[in-house]
C-alpha cells in the first residue's frame, strides 16, 4: 500500500512539473532595442524618453570634436545644437503633475 501511495505521489509530482510552462530564456523581452545613430561621430547616448518615445541626448559630430544635443523622434535624429559653446547635451525634466519638459543645457567646454 505504502508503494502505490509513493508511486502516485511521484508520478502526479512529476506530471505537474512537466505540465507547468516554463519561460525559456530565449523569449522576446517585453521592449524593443533601437541603434539611434549619430551626429556623424563615434558616440551617441539616450539620456531621456518621454512617453511619446521622442528620446534625448547628447552625440559627436564628425571628427568627435564636439557633442551636441539631439532629439530622436520616428527613426530620425535631429541635432539641437549648443548655446553658444562647442558641446551641449539634452534631458527631458519630469515633475510629478505637469507634462515632461525638454531641457538643453548650457554650452559647456573649452572655448579656447
């Protein structure tokens, strides 16, 4: 009797472990991986997403001279520029009850 009991046991422990799904590493992961470019440098890096997935940051120009703020919106890169100085980078601001905010920040750098 205790032989079955365990025979039972075993075969329904093993038949539920096989049934339960199991997620294979190899899933596709719940968001989309996207290469944003460059300004025609080496270097570009997202700093900021809003939730119209317009992203923000800063990448060299030609020569990796200079980095400039850009914002990425529909596959295209735009470059925002700088203020006066030779690099500049770009974040959008959240607060916690109004809309985000896109923020340029000052021109830094050597201008020497």
């Amino acid at each position: 009797m205790k032989s079955r009991t365990l025979m039972w046991f075993t075969t329904m422990t093993l038949f539920a472990a096989l049934a339960t799904p199991v997620r294979l590493a190899a899933q596709q992961p719940p968001y989309t991986i996207i290469d944003l470019g460059t300004l025609g440098g080496t270097f570009s890096a997202g700093d900021s997403i809003n939730n119209k997935d317009w992203v923000v940051g800063g990448a060299t120009l030609p020569g990796d001279t200079a980095l400039h703020a850009f914002l990425w919106r529909k596959g295209l890169m735009r470059d925002l520029g700088t203020l006066g100085g030779p690099n500049s980078t770009a974040l959008f601001q959240i607060f916690a009850v109004s809309v985000p905010t896109l923020y340029v920040s000052p021109s830094f750098g050597n201008t020497a």
